[in-house]
C-alpha cells in the first residue's frame, strides 16, 4: 500500500512539473486565471483615457465640466500603490473641451521618453488642440491649435499615436456638412511633438467618416499605425474601418472590418490594444461588441449571453500570456454609460468562465482597461 501511495504522489509529482513546462514554454499562457481589478477615477470625472508606462506606473487623463465645455485633467498611479497623484490641468485654456459623451473628451499617447501626449477638440468654431507633458514632471505645455473649420461639422474627439522614432500622429475626421463626404486627416510631428507637419487626408475617399463615432489610434508591434474608425459611405454603410499607417505615416491602407447599414449615426466609439503576437480592435456592431486581431479581421468574438440593453463602447486588453479582457457597458440611450460588464478570453479567442460586471458607468462616459506588469488587468469608469 505504501509503495502504491508513493508512486502515486511521484506522479502528481511528475505531471505538475510537466504542467509547469508547458507554462514556461508557451510564454504562461496556462498560469490560471488573470486578475481583474475594478477602480474609480476621482469623483465627478468621466471619460478616463489610460496608459501604463514601463515601470508600472499608470497615466490617466480624463473630464471634468459641463457638456459643451470642460477640462481635461491627468493623475497616475504608481506600482504598488492605490492613491492617485494630485490632478493636474492638461488644458491650458478654461473650459476648451467638449464633453457631451463617451466620444469627445481627450485621447493621450506615451512615448519612450514617457512624456503624455493629448490631442482633443472644441466647437464654435471648431478648433483641434494638442498638448504634451513637460519631461520629469507632471506639468504639461501651453496647448496649440492643430486645425480648425467653421462648417461646424466635427463632433466627436480625435486621436494620437507615437512610435519609437519620435514622431507623433493626430488624427481626426471632418471635411463635410454630410457624413459621406468627410475622411480621416493626419498630421506628423517628426520631432516628438515640437512642430507638426500639413494637414493630409488619408482614408479612403468613397468611404465617408461617421461624423459622431470616435476613432483610436495605436502603434503596433512592427512600427505601423493602427486607426479604427466608422465610414458613412451614402451615408448608410457606416461599417467599421481600419487604417493602417506605414513608413511613419506616408503610405496607408484602409480596409473593412465589419459591416453595419444603418441611416443614422450610431454614436459608437473603439479602441486598440498590442498583444505578444497582434494588435488587437474592439468595436460595435448593432448593439454587439467585438474583437479581432488587425491581421485576422474576419476571426471576431464577442460575449456570450443576451444584455438586457445594448453593448456599447467596448475597451480591449491582451495580456503577455495572450489572454483579452473585453470590458463594455450595457446602457440605454446614447449618453447612458450602462452597467459594467467584462470578460476574459483565452488565446484563442474563447470566452473563459472568468466574466463580471460591477457598478453603472457615469452617464456619458466609457471604461479604459490597461494591462499591469505583472499581466493583471485594471478596468477605469
């Protein structure tokens, strides 16, 4: 009997080691479930944009104010520890910042130097601003216009990106009093935010630009620029869309994701998350989210289950062990920010029995999700 109890614990022996060997060699991509942490940004904000640098400290900046005009605020957060920094102003002119919903405030971008990057807009006239923090501190320059018009046609924020050459990519998208005859534009800051260059359009010219859909910009593994926006193409196709940046935005490519005809405008918004292996997209069509790796865009998931109201303003992460947190808020209405759902999905796409929801999202705001050193998940509303 105890010759038989001995083998037998040298084979639980034998095939835990085993287990841990798959672990190592596939990246930890089977080291158990991922830890998902759910954190309020400071009373009375919304709109939390968040980015995490190297050293695990975290970079948020989001709104404060009325809908027509408010201001941008930053905090962080260090590794380890669960306060935020004193806010400090982004924008340096009062109240320059529209806030109607999930698809205004400001977007941000970090470069290698970990200076935060923040572009956004205002009405009446329309004017684009762009800021970036003072280096080693957490004071940011007086705000430059980028663009503007006065057809007053731009409604929704719009986005930036850098790489690891220095160069910095506002995008937006306007050009029209209809949907339809609008289109993506970007201009490029070659040197890390100092000047930008002309203003040039670069989606395709058929495909129109939802005129109050938000769009999200992203670097990707290999130095393109990743854009996720909503077309309007005659005003109905108004089907998902990613841009592609190559060459440090001189050539691009504009191709389909998902289809949606529908004769208003949906008010949806998107993000982008890198993985270890692919760029990975979250969007909306008709009250479903979505996912999908940039270079299998026809392989979507989504979660399981009927909501009770639409899924809207989807947010995505991966993790170093390929796992995908989609977080997203069931809501009513087109400001309502929902109840908050998310779920995890393994390396191949599957939904994982790790989902939840937790609190109401703030009325015209969305979740921001980032990944931690340590490949745990951290959800913002």
């Amino acid at each position: 009997m105890n010759l038989l109890i001995n083998n037998f614990k040298w084979c639980l022996v034998i095939i835990g080691g085993f287990v841990l060997v798959i672990a190592f060699l596939s990246g930890g991509r089977y080291l158990g479930k991922a830890s998902v942490e759910v954190v309020r940004i400071p009373d009375g904000a919304r709109m939390p944009r968040a980015v995490i640098d190297e050293s695990g400290t975290m970079h948020v900046i989001y709104f404060e104010g009325v809908m027509s005009g408010g201001d941008l605020f930053y905090v962080s957060r260090g590794r380890g520890h669960d306060t935020w920094s004193a806010p400090m102003l982004v924008n340096s002119e009062p109240r320059s910042v529209v806030g109607m919903g999930p698809i205004d405030g400001g977007q941000l971008a970090i470069d290698s130097r970990n200076v935060i990057h923040v572009v956004w807009f205002q009405t009446n006239p329309t004017r684009i601003f762009y800021t970036r923090s003072q280096q080693n501190t957490d004071l940011f320059e007086t705000q430059r216009m980028l663009w503007t018009e006065n057809d007053g046609s731009f409604e929704a924020s719009p986005t930036v990106a850098t790489d690891l050459e220095g160069n910095v990519f506002a995008l937006w998208h306007a050009g029209g009093s209809e949907d339809y005859e609008r289109g993506v534009h970007l201009v490029v800051s070659r040197d890390e935010g100092r000047t930008f260059g002309p203003v040039q359009k670069v989606s395709k010219m058929d495909e129109g630009a939802c005129g109050c859909c938000n769009m999200a910009a992203l670097t990707g593994l290999s130095g393109e620029v990743y854009v996720s926006y909503r077309s309007a193409a005659q005003n109905i196709r108004r089907g998902q869309r990613l841009l592609t940046l190559s060459d440090a935005g001189r050539r691009f490519d504009d191709q389909l994701i998902h289809e949606w005809e529908i004769g208003a405008c949906p008010v949806t918004t998107t993000t982008l998350s890198n993985g270890p292996e692919a760029t990975k997209i979250a969007w909306e069509t008709d009250g479903q989210v979505y996912f999908a790796s940039v270079d299998r865009l026809d392989v979507f998931a989504s979660p399981q289950g009927t909501p009770r109201f639409r899924r809207k303003n989807p947010v995505v992460a991966v993790n170093q062990r390929s796992q995908t947190l989609l977080a997203w808020g069931d809501g009513p209405g087109l400001r309502a920010g929902g109840t908050l759902h998310w779920s995890i999905f393994d390396s191949s796409g599957r939904q994982t029995n790790q989902n939840g929801d937790g609190p109401t999202v703030p009325s015209g705001s969305a979740p921001a999700v980032i990944v931690q050193p340590d490949d745990s998940f951290t959800i913002l509303y």
